[in-house]
C-alpha cells in the first residue's frame, strides 16, 4: 500500500486532475490511499469568505462563495462530461457542499464574530469540495474509488486552526476507514489538511498541512513508501525562483529534508517528515507535471552520502539581541529567557549565547509584544527587523574543512549579524540583511554548487 499526495497545482484544473487521475491508474498494482489538496487559489478564497463573515459583510461573502461554486460546479461538468447522469449527481453534490456552507457563512455574519472553531470548518470546504470532484473522475475514469472523511482518521487537539495530532488515535481509526473503504474498489481518496478533535469538532493542521495529513496516513497505515506530487522537479538545491542554475537532488537523509523544510524550502511542509521517520517510510517528491522524472527520495541518513546539498532561506525573521550582566554564571537564566518564549508561544529558531548576551531569531510573523515587555524586566532587549535567515544543509558538514570561512569569505560585502551551527552538524546558518537576501542566496550557492566549493579545503 502506498499513499499518494496531490497539492493544488496538481489539481488546479481539467489538464492537471486528468494527470493525476493518468498517474493514480499506473499505481494500482499498489494500492493506492490518495490525498488531495483543494484547487490552487481555493484555500485563500476561503480564508477571504471567512473574513468577510467575521466583518458581517454578507454581500462580499456570498459573491465570492458563488465564485467557489461556479469553479467546482464547472470544473465537475468538464471531467465528467460524457455522462449526463454522473455529472449531474456531481454537480448537484458540489451545490449541497456549498450551498451548506453559504447557510453556515450566513449565520456568522449573523453573529458578527468568528470563532477559531467556525474558521477552520469554513477553511476545511476547499478539500471536500476537491476530493469529491476527483473522486467522481477517477471512477468515471474507471478507477473504482472509495472515499474516506479524513476527519474520521486524522484527530487532534482542541487547537482549531493548528491541531496537534493525536497518533494514538490515528493509528487506531486509519486501518479500519482505509480497509471499510477499499472494499470493492481499486483505489480511495481523502483530504489532506483537514481534521476533526477528539470531541468531533472541525480542525485543520494549519497551512500546508496536507503533506502532513499523507504522512500521518501513511505511518498509520504502514504504508511502503509516500509520494508528494507537486509541480516543480523534486527537492533543489536552492529556490529556483531565487537562484539559476539549481540542481535537482537525487536522494536526501530524514535529517537533512528536515532541516531543509523548517529552515524554508518550500517543497515540503516543515512536519512531513517526522510520522515517517517513525516507520522508517521512504518519502518521493515528485512533478505531476512530469511523471516520468526520478525526483526526490527521502531515505534514511546510512543510505545518503556527506556533504552540502541545498542553500535554504527564510525571507522575514527578527532578530533578538537579550543582555544582561544578571545571567553571569547563574544557574537557570537561560531557563526563565526560554520559559518567557514557550509561555506565548514564540518558536526560536537560531541561538548563540556568550556570558552576558544571547542572540536569537523568530519568525517575522510572530508577535512579540509581550515576550519583549516580560523579557526587558530583567535585560536589555534590542530587536533587529529586516533580517533574512540563510541556512546550508547538507550531512556531517562539519567534516567539510574550511566550509564555513571559505563560504563566509565568498560574502565579504555583505553584514552577517549571526552564525549558528546546528548540533547534528546538518546545518550551519547566519544572518544577513533583508535587502541582500537575494544576493547572499545567490553567491552562497554559486560557490557551493558551481565552484565546486564542496570538493575545497582550508
């Protein structure tokens, strides 16, 4: 068994579902669990109704619900045409869905106020909506598919728009809804991303969460491998968007894609990978667009040779510089700084400290109002806005003599505010000025991939 993962490019339109079915059809032999993202575009859209519900304007929410509609509604007629009876069961089903959630859209701008709990069951309709459409496709297409509500295998915490899945349940609940389902058929089909609490209640895993939801599936299911289908050509060794000249890479550790994804890339979500590690699943990432290509495989760390293999970013962090001459040789400063972080919930991610300062970096999307005014009772707090994290990766690269100075050599025109070395030795990364971004990602990889700077030592 193997479980298949499809984002929104993949099934943006006619051309890309009708690939995806064509991809699905060649993998039966292995019985396939298929998750789905919504349309491309369609969680945004969402997330928009639900804004305008949270302000009370009906009006705005119910044009661009209609917009939803008439998207799905068209796009079921396209794949199903040919059969008058099954496109009209389709469409019918896409008009109950939405039509559902305009009545559920209608009472919060009734109410005027948007709950966390309503949010995510508004946000949860654009994987319903997608994996009903292509699961009339697929069996219209010959594939006999079964489908399976993914918020009756994937539970989580009481956290509505970011749940924390719960992995005793989920192993218990996925066997049972994947084996009721595939009887009588050839294939099944879920939703990525969207969950339900212990109590039932509509949860999401937060944004990207579909990855996630395949390789909770797939850990549950002991499934042997989990493909990510996506539109660009496996894992690269830097944002092509950013840089020239990038390299497909044939194979990466667990650690590696790991670090890769939390440090930016953006091919996979940051929390793809633990459930498989679990199981020790190989996970592929792989084009939709070009099925034949080898892509990406995620293996474990004895099967990946040393040495760099990508130049990841983050474009917007802060950076936090805490002094205090208080936290000289006394026990449990760090400790309080850090309890101050967990308390409103501010993930760290780089860390250098020397006797009297410590330096760190968030994410420029957090808000650190209160961390700062609890942190500036005890030290002195200066925040740096406007900085750019840029991270090399690649295995034991703490054996590459002369890496960082030479790589740091090669940026002799640009401010580098901070240099953290990750204690795996998977990463090594530093802190630079937003504007250079580019320019930094730019040379770094230049010489790591085109100098053969990999091959240099001191």
């Amino acid at each position: 068994m193997i479980v298949m993962k499809f984002g929104g490019t993949s099934v943006a339109n006619y051309e890309a579902i009708s690939r995806t079915v064509s991809i699905v059809h060649s993998k039966l032999a292995e019985k396939p669990i298929v998750v789905v993202s919504a349309l491309s575009k369609v969680t945004d859209l969402l997330y928009k109704i639900a804004d305008n519900a949270a302000e009370g304007n009906r009006a705005a929410a119910d044009e661009k619900l209609e917009e939803l509609r008439l998207r799905h509604a068209g796009l079921a007629s396209e794949l199903l045409a040919g059969d008058s009876e099954l496109c009209a069961e389709a469409v019918g089903k896409v008009n109950e869905i939405c039509g559902t959630l305009a009545s559920f859209v209608g009472a919060v701008c009734s109410l005027g106020e948007l709950t966390d709990r309503s949010k995510a069951k508004i946000i949860s309709h654009g994987e319903w909506l997608s994996s009903t459409i292509i699961c009339y496709a697929m069996n219209h297409r010959g594939i006999k598919t079964g489908f399976i509500d993914a918020r009756k295998m994937i539970v989580t915490s009481p956290e509505y728009m970011k749940g924390e899945p719960v992995i005793e349940e989920i192993v218990k609940r996925v066997p049972e809804e994947v084996s009721k389902a595939y009887q009588g058929a050839d294939a099944v089909i879920t939703q990525g991303f969207i969950a339900s609490t212990v109590k039932g209640e509509p949860a999401v895993l937060g944004r990207g969460g579909s990855d996630y939801s395949a390789s909770l599936i797939g850990m549950a299911a002991d499934a042997s491998r989990i493909e990510i289908w996506t539109d660009v050509d496996g894992v690269r060794t830097a944002d092509p968007r950013r840089v020239a000249n990038t390299r497909n890479i044939s194979k990466i550790s667990f650690e590696e894609a790991a670090e890769m994804a939390h440090f930016g890339a953006k091919v996979l979500h940051p929390l793809t990978i633990e459930p498989a590690v679990m199981k020790n699943i190989p996970v592929y990432v792989l084009n939709s667009m070009k099925p034949e290509g080898e892509g990406t495989a995620i293996l474990q760390s004895d099967q990946i040779e040393d040495g760099v293999k990508s130049v990841s970013f983050k474009e917007n962090i802060l950076l936090l510089n805490i002094f205090s001459t208080k936290m000289i040789n006394v026990s449990g400063f760090l400790n309080k700084v850090f309890g101050i972080f967990a308390e409103n919930k501010v993930s760290v991610d780089l860390i250098s400290t020397s006797e009297a300062n410590i330096s760190l970096t968030v994410d420029g999307s957090q808000n650190l109002d209160s961390v700062v005014r609890e942190l500036s009772e005890f030290a002195e707090v200066d925040v740096d806005n406007d900085k750019s994290q840029v991270s090399i990766i690649g295995k034991n690269i703490v054996n590459l003599r002369g890496l960082l100075r030479q790589t740091m050599a090669s940026l002799k025109d640009c401010n580098i505010y901070m240099i953290s070395q990750g204690a795996s030795f998977v990463n090594i990364s530093f802190v630079v000025d937003r504007a250079s971004l580019t320019e930094v990602v730019q040379e770094v990889h230049r010489y790591l991939f085109e100098s053969c700077g990999n091959d240099r030592e001191a």
